[in-house]
C-alpha cells in the first residue's frame, strides 16, 4: 500500500467529500435529483416494426444519504420504464430503462417518464424519449444480442431484414458509431414487393469492458425514410472483477473496528500485486498465490476524528498489463 504524509491524506479525503454534497442545502430547489442524470432525452429515430429499442438513462447517487426511487411513470403506453435498481448508495449506479413498444405501436410516438424519489428528499425528474416506429421493414431476430463475452474475444451474428411494399428499395450504406463492428451485407433477395437482406455483424476483440449499447443505421434509397436503426447489445466480461462493487460500512465510532470482505474474481489464476488506498485508517489482508477467486479482507479502523469515510480502493493483480479492479467504500464515523 502506498505511503504517504497526512497532509497528502487530508487534501486527497477533503477533495473526494468536495463531490458529496450534503444533500440539505440543495434539497429545496429540487434540483439534486436531476444533477444525477447526465442524459435526460433520448431519440430513438427511425425503427422498424417489431425491432428491440431501449435505452438506459443511468443516474449516479452523488451524494452521503442512502437514495431510494418511490416510482417511475409514463405518459404514453408506447413506452415502458423500469427500474434496474431502486436503492443506491453513494456512488453506486441505476438506470431507467426506456422501451419503445414498437410491437403495438406505430408511427410517430412520444413520451415523458416521471421518477419519483422519495428518499433522502421528494423529488421528481423527467425524461423524455420520442421515435418513430414503422411498418415495412423488420430485422429477424429484434436485436443483435452477442450475450457475454469474454474481454478479447470476437464474436458474430446474422440478421434478416425484410422490406415490404417497394421492389427497388435498397440498403446502400451501414453506418455505426463504434470502430469495433463490421458488417457484412450480402446482395438483396427480391420477390414481388419484398427485398431481403442478410446481414452479418461482427464484434472485434478490442471492445472495452462493460455493456454493450450500440446500433446500426441504415441507409436506403427511401426518400422519405432514409434511415432506420437497429440495437445491438450485450456485455464484455471484465478480466478482473471485485464485488461488492459498493462497500457500505455503516456508522463506526471514531475509534471503532469495521471488517469487510471482498471477492475478487478472474477468468485465469491470478495474484494479487497491491491494494491502493490513499486512506490510513485502511489495512487489508491480501492471501498468497494464484487463484481465480481471491479474497481479501478489508479493516477499518477510526482515528479518533469524524471524517466521513468515502475511499476508491483499486485491486491491482499479475495479470497482463497489471490489470485491476476497482470499488468504492462509503461511511460514516461518530
């Protein structure tokens, strides 16, 4: 664990609390709530019928209460709004997930979510989604899923896409945001008023770790409907991983014990090299040798002041590149 002079410590603990806000100073105004989404509108474009389209409005608890959403609520039927959590504490991450019903909807559509937060402080945050759904192009299957992958690993899928109405209308272009995807579109099938497409989506392995939210946009020589997209989703498998990946100690006393424990877990044997932590009142027992699960032992111990803990710790192993994983650990002291 790195050294260094309490003068180093304090500035480092006293500008990571400079991100945690009390929450009471702002709670008049409401406007705590919406300073935890980076996103609050989403254009799903052109889509066709019967094709996946979600989107994740995530949201970050910035501040030292524990936040609890009460409910979420739309406007329109043409969308549906879930929770992927509905406690977080600080630190920790949750979405709204925005689905586009584009199975029973059609045409132009809008609508406006409303989270409720009820703790630590009323409050309510609206998102807006809107999109158009159509009816003479579908992709077989909905989506492209790739599921879980290994961190380096390629993978590919096949999709259909069928056309409907119109014998000369072509795809001329695939475009996508993400340099990690080639396509691969074979030539149109054409019978009466029907073209199909064959296309074949790759994934490279140097996608970074994490969820995958991509889409693909079509071009055609549609003129009134030049472009449509298509959602791409899964995840890469990080190579390292530690949870809890929030750490809730509670309320210690000041010159109290707390005791955690924390799996760390690898797709090959590893060692662990070190665990950073810039905070003194931090020790951890580290075991000895090459596992795929490891577990560590994290202690707390109160210096006798009332310094709230919010502390990264980042786990850094022998694996290629020293590779590490990270986790925050919140509390309080009194």
């Amino acid at each position: 664990m790195a050294i260094l002079d309490r003068r180093t410590v304090v500035n480092t603990v006293l500008a990571i609390g400079l991100l945690l806000p009390v929450l009471a100073s702002e709670a008049s105004a409401q406007q705590w709530a919406d300073k935890m989404f980076s996103v609050k509108e989403h254009d799903f474009r052109i889509v066709g019928r019967g094709t996946k389209s979600e989107f994740h409005f995530e949201f970050t608890n910035l501040y030292q209460e524990d936040l609890h959403v009460q409910a979420v609520r739309t406007s329109c039927g043409c969308t549906t709004p879930t929770l992927t959590k509905q406690s977080l504490k600080t630190y920790e991450k949750g979405a709204v997930v925005a689905t586009f019903n584009t199975n029973t909807f059609i045409g132009q559509k809008s609508a406006t979510i409303t989270v409720v937060f009820d703790r630590p402080s009323y409050a309510e945050v609206q998102l807006k989604v809107s999109g158009f759904i159509r009816t003479d192009i579908s992709f077989d299957p909905p989506e492209i899923n790739y599921g879980e992958i290994a961190a380096g690993q390629s993978r590919e899928q096949e999709v259909t896409i069928t056309h409907n109405g119109n014998s000369n209308w072509e795809i001329t272009d695939v475009r996508s945001h993400c340099a990690n995807l080639q396509v691969r579109l074979n030539p149109p099938e054409r019978t009466g008023g029907q073209v199909r497409y064959r296309m074949r989506v790759r994934v490279d392995g140097e996608l970074p770790e994490g969820e995958i939210r991509e889409r693909l946009t079509l071009i055609s020589n549609d003129r009134q409907f030049p472009t449509t997209e298509m959602a791409i989703s899964g995840r890469v498998r990080p190579v390292i991983s530690v949870s809890p990946a929030s750490v809730s100690l509670g309320t210690t006393r000041r010159e109290g014990t707390v005791e955690r424990r924390l799996v760390v877990r690898g797709d090959e044997p590893f060692e662990i090299l070190d665990v950073q932590c810039v905070d003194q009142r931090f020790e951890f027992e580290v075991p000895v040798g090459k596992k795929k699960v490891q577990f560590v032992k994290l202690r707390f111990t109160g210096d006798g002041t009332d310094q709230s803990i919010t502390q990264k710790l980042r786990i850094v192993t022998d694996l290629p590149g020293n590779r590490s994983a990270s986790c925050i650990v919140t509390g309080t002291v009194e």
